[in-house]
C-alpha cells in the first residue's frame, strides 16, 4: 500500500513555490529582465501588475490559486491511490 500525500502540506508548499517565482519574475522585471514574461502574467492574472501594489495583489493571487489546485490534486491522488 502506497503513502498518502498530506494535502494540506501539498499546497501550502505550491502557494509557496508560486509567490516566490511571482516576486523573482516582478523583482526581474522591475530590472527590465523577463518583461515579456511580466506582460503574459498581467494577461493571466487579474490583479497583476508592476506596481508595489499590483505585485502584492499577483503574489496572493498566485499563491491562492496554486494551493486550491494543489490541495485538489493531493486529494485527488489520495482518494484514487
């Protein structure tokens, strides 16, 4: 019998992972690095944008997202394993 994932673990580990490379991609912008990559992320994500308060808005956005479809996923593959 296979070990089951913690979920809950699962996602805030995602959430984590997408607002860290959310704040690296801004912080890279900002230096006029990656700024296309900046542009399709303010395509996709509502709130984005390269201001202080739009970067903020982005990485909660991204975190919140991330961690909904990784607890889905963990539950998922619990539920099915």
């Amino acid at each position: 019998m296979a070990k089951e994932l913690n979920e809950l673990a699962l996602g805030y580990a995602g959430a984590s992972v997408a607002a860290a490379m959310m704040l690296l991609l801004s912080i890279a912008a900002k230096l006029g690095l990656y700024t296309g990559a900046a542009e399709q992320m303010m395509d996709w994500h509502m709130f984005y944008s390269l201001s202080v308060g739009g970067i903020a808005a982005g990485i909660a956005e991204a975190a919140v997202i991330s961690f909904v479809f990784i607890y889905a996923f963990g539950w998922a593959y619990n539920k099915f394993n």
